[in-house]
C-alpha cells in the first residue's frame, strides 16, 4: 500500500499540508490507476501494478489527524503487515523541496503521522516526507503555514520535491525502503532534522511545471 496524506476538500488544494495526496495522485496517473470511493475505508482507493507487483494506492478521506483510521482499516482488511505500508506526508522539518525516506520512527510531530502509528499499532511502517518549508515563514504560524498556499518561491522546490517522492516510494514499495534511502534520500541542510545519505535530483518536472502553472495563475492571491 502506497497512502498519500492530505486533507479532502478543494480549499485544501495547493496547501503544504496535501503534498501527499499530490504525489500519490501522480503515482495514480502515471500507472494508468482510476480512484474510486470506498465508504467502509472513509478512503479513495486505485489498483495499480507495477513490474509485476500489485500496489493498492489510498487517499484517506478522514481529514489528516484521523489519516489512520483509513489506512488501519484497508491493512488490516487486505492483511497486509505494517512494513507493507509506504506514507507520503508533508514535512516542515525539511527545507522545500528536500526528500527523506525512513523504514521506521516517531510521527515527528505531525499529527497524521501520529495517527497512522496509532491505528497500526506500531512506527515499523515505510514514510516517505516532502520538505515543505519551516512554519515560522508564515506570519500565521505553523497552522497557517500548512493550510495556506505553497508560497511562490517554494513551488518549484516542493514540485520536484514531490517528483522524487513519488519515485521514492514507489522504489520502497517495489524494492524496499533501504534502497530507496540509499537512493532518493536528501543531503541534510541547516534546518534538516535528519542526516545525510545520497542526494536526489528530480525525475521529471511534470509537478514542478504543474505548481509554477498554478502559481503565476494565482499570483495576485499570494
């Protein structure tokens, strides 16, 4: 499973917060996937395959502190193990547009994170974090930051950001989550809160041209 944290709703689009659903919305259409709703999981839920392997991809519909109900409920129901989970979330710990990918650890203060732990009833699961920015950047602090727009000047970071997540967890899910560390992992910058392995280059620039569309369309917004 490849789950995507977000927020549902289209005032949440283009927020820090729902690079997750972003990313997994790219995995989605590049694999050739259609979402459909799933009420019993409170989830969009696509079937999708990839060099042979079968991936379930899932954007909780419970709003991101309850993001776990979601994901709980469809591992447990496919009985999958925790380690067969991938997370993709926001991080406001990592410079924008920085990339980190961790087999296992602690929500980081991030409350979908948190909720995702709680409900599988362990931190043994794959995340995979986009570098969204410090929260402090934001004259409403780290709430304002998250749900507000990506800023102008972070929107190409954070679209290759979500290029490389994209690869990234699907290279953990299909190849495990050490090679996608040894792979896609960001060197570490003054405001990482994480070390260094190898730096990552985007793949392509389809997000990044998506964000720098949206965002010379919404500048007087800004």
């Amino acid at each position: 499973m490849i789950a995507g944290l977000g927020n549902p709703g289209r005032e949440y689009d283009e927020t820090p917060h729902n690079v997750g659903f972003v990313a997994v919305d790219s995995i989605c259409r590049t694999l050739g996937g259609d979402w459909r709703i799933e009420p019993r999981f409170k989830a969009d839920v696509a079937k999708v395959s990839s060099k042979g392997e079968s991936l379930l991809l899932v954007r909780p519909m419970t709003y991101m502190n309850a993001s776990g109900e979601s994901i709980g409920q469809i591992m447990r129901y496919y009985r999958m193990e925790p380690s067969d989970v991938v997370v993709i979330s926001d991080d406001v710990n990592l410079q924008p547009g920085r990339v980190r990918v961790r087999a296992a650890g602690g929500a980081g203060g991030h409350n979908g994170l948190k909720s995702v732990i709680e409900h599988l009833g362990t931190q043994q699961f794959t995340r995979v974090r986009i570098g969204v920015g410090l929260g402090r950047k934001s004259p409403d602090g780290l709430i304002g930051h998250v749900l507000g727009r990506i800023a102008k000047e972070d929107a190409a970071e954070v679209g290759e950001g979500i290029d490389s997540a994209t690869q990234a967890a699907l290279c953990a899910a299909l190849e495990g989550p050490e090679t996608a560390m040894n792979r896609f992992n960001a060197p570490a910058a003054e405001t990482d809160e994480s070390t260094p392995d190898n730096p990552q280059k985007p793949i392509n620039n389809q997000t990044t041209q998506q964000f720098n569309n949206k965002e010379q369309s919404n500048a007087q917004e800004i």
